[in-house]
C-alpha cells in the first residue's frame, strides 16, 4: 500500500512498455488505481486490474480523457531508438509530452513525473562519473535524445507547486529477463556475428535493472506527493527535502558500474551466445556511422543503418552518472543488485530458452 494507505488514481503512459508494465505492477501491489494510457493492448495484463484507455499521445483530446479526474501521472510513453525522422520523434516525445503537461494543468492534476533518459547530455565524448549539472549537448547525434531533452525541459519548466509538482528521471539501459529492446538486440547480432567491441573495450558504463527504474519512478511520485503537502503546510524537515526534490532531474542506475564489454560478454554467455572477437576501432566506428548516415538519408531507406555515430560512441565511450541526488531527494535506493539481477536473468532464461 502507498505511504499513505490511501489509494490513488494513477495514469501511467505507455503502461504496456517495458517499463510502463513494471511500473503498473509496482503500483497495483501497492493498492493504488492504475490508468494505462497506451495504443495498443496488452495480453501479459489483461488478468491486471488496470483500467485501460487507448489512444495516442499526440492527440490532445485522448490525452485529456485518460489524464481528468488522476492524483498524478507517470509519463512513460515515447518513440525510442537512434534512426527514424525528426519529425515522427517530435510529435511523439516532445509534443505529445507538451499534451501530457496541458492536460495536468487543465484538470488540476498535482503530479507529473516524466521518464526521460541520460542520452539527453550525451554529446559523443566520455561522460565519467557526472552529475545532473551536465549540460545539454549543442549538437545532437540523433532525433530521439534531441526530442526527449526539449520534452524533459518542457516537464521541469512546467513545475509550480502546489499546482502542479513535476520530475524527470533519466534511467540508463533498463534490462530485466522481459526486455524486448537492449538484449534482443544484442543476442542477435551476436549470432549473426555482426557484433563488434568498439574502442578498447575498457570503457565504464551504468545499467539499471527494470525493477529499480520502476521503483524510482514510484519514490519520486511519492516525494511529489509529499511535495505538494509541504507546499501547502509549509512545516517540518521532510517538506524542505521534497519542495527541493521537484523541478529537478535525476540519473537513475544500479548505482554499480561495469565495464561495457564485460557486462555485455555476461548477458550473451547466459543466453547461450558468445562475444565475437573482431574490434573496430572509435574513429573508425564514427567515420563509418556518419557515411552511412548520410548513404541512408539520401536514399531514403527507412531501416536503421548497421552504424550511426551515436551508436559507435555509446559502445565505446565511459557513460556512467553519479546518483547523490536521486538518493538524498528522491530516497531511492536499488532494490535488487546487480548480482541478483543476473540471477533472475538465469532463472528466467532457463526455464523458458529464448529462440535460437
């Protein structure tokens, strides 16, 4: 049950996600009322208790029939990935977040807290051990990191307690035995053997397991909460934490740092694959990402290139963030470690065997 065993009405975008889905279920165990606001429907919830509203974030009405009558929402859904064009990403992760924020401010919701992601500062250089005082990028590699940084800055400009209280989260590589992104990938290039280590193959980087990424989302929302009550009360030493907590964002992760290729080598063991040995190095990487690039873009081939800058710098480069402030503000703490990720990993895999 929530911290104050009261029961909220929680929308949460994009619930059927990755993410969305353990954030609902995090929720639900809870007791709190979970709106899903998504596109499609979801079979792996249909036993849930969730009320389920289709549509689309970049229609304003469908927006504002799931947001009216919540305590707060938790802003989930977005067009990921490194290739697509700017104006698909745009629509999606900027203005259907500006939707989102209008919404909140039309039916007095108090709370909005945005998934954002670390990509939004990453400029193609080593990023080691920083803290949300990095800046945003002038030049960007891709749509999306470009698309979520206008919306994360949208989210924390709209912060006006007690109207409404808002965050950002930026959690790095959410993986977990259900994700359908990172490690699908990954496997599979693998065993097509079209996987290579970029760089030295020394470089640091942070993950985070999907069940932190989920419960930090719900630590910021019940800081938020407490957010708008210190605003109101305006008394005690707990209302001074979380009136600073909001209008602010925050790097999420395993707080446990690894090396890239190591961490990598340790997923494709467990799923029965191997790391192939062939390396091609940074500037090569890059050199190629940008002439396929450009050979892509003018021809008009709609599928990703093998290649992209972005892609050969977050393979080769250090991407690891400092936490303090998530931990002192939010009050989030990882809930299961690396080690015991790894050992759901296995369980998970062994009793259902991905295909071959």
């Amino acid at each position: 049950m929530s911290p104050t065993n009261k029961c909220q009405r929680i929308v949460v975008t994009g619930y059927g996600g990755f993410l969305g889905t353990e954030i609902t279920r995090q929720l639900l165990a809870r007791g709190d009322h979970v709106v899903g606001f998504a596109r499609g429907s979801y079979a792996h919830l249909a036993s849930l208790p969730i009320e389920s509203i289709r549509g689309d974030v970049r229609d304003p009405r469908s927006v504002h029939d799931a947001i009216r009558g919540a305590d707060g929402v938790i802003h989930t859904a977005a067009l990921a990935g490194i290739w697509g064009s700017w104006k698909t990403y745009y629509e999606v992760n900027t203005l259907g977040t500006s939707h989102v924020i209008d919404a909140c401010r039309e039916h007095g919701v108090p709370i909005l807290v945005y998934c954002s992601s670390p990509s939004v500062t990453f400029d193609g250089t080593d990023q080691s051990g920083i803290d949300e005082s990095a800046p945003y990028p002038s030049q960007w590699l891709c749509p999306y990191p470009h698309s979520k940084a206008l919306a994360e800055q949208q989210v924390l400009a709209a912060h006006d307690p007690p109207r409404l209280a808002t965050v950002a989260l930026r959690p790095h590589l959410i993986w977990g035995a259900d994700d359908p992104h990172l490690f699908p990938r990954l496997i599979d290039r693998a065993r097509r053997r079209r996987l290579r280590v970029i760089g030295t193959g020394t470089n640091t980087i942070d993950t985070v397991h999907v069940i932190n990424a989920a419960a930090a989302h719900l630590d910021a929302f019940d800081t938020l909460r407490s957010h708008a009550g210190a605003a109101q009360s305006d008394a005690g030493g707990g209302p001074e934490r979380t009136v600073r907590a909001g209008g602010r964002a925050y790097f999420i992760t395993q707080g446990e740092p690894v090396l890239c290729w190591e961490w990598i080598a340790q997923v494709l063991e467990l799923a029965g694959a191997t790391l192939p040995k062939g390396r091609i190095g940074f500037k090569t990487a890059w050199r190629l990402g940008a002439t396929l690039e450009k050979l892509y873009r003018w021809s008009r081939w709609e599928t990703e290139p093998p290649m992209t800058r972005f892609l050969a710098a977050q393979l080769a480069k250090d991407h690891y963030f400092d936490i303090s402030a998530a931990r002192t503000l939010l009050g989030y703490k990882p809930r299961i470690s690396m080690r015991e990720g790894f050992e759901r990993l296995k369980i998970a895999w062994k009793s259902a065997p991905l295909p071959p």
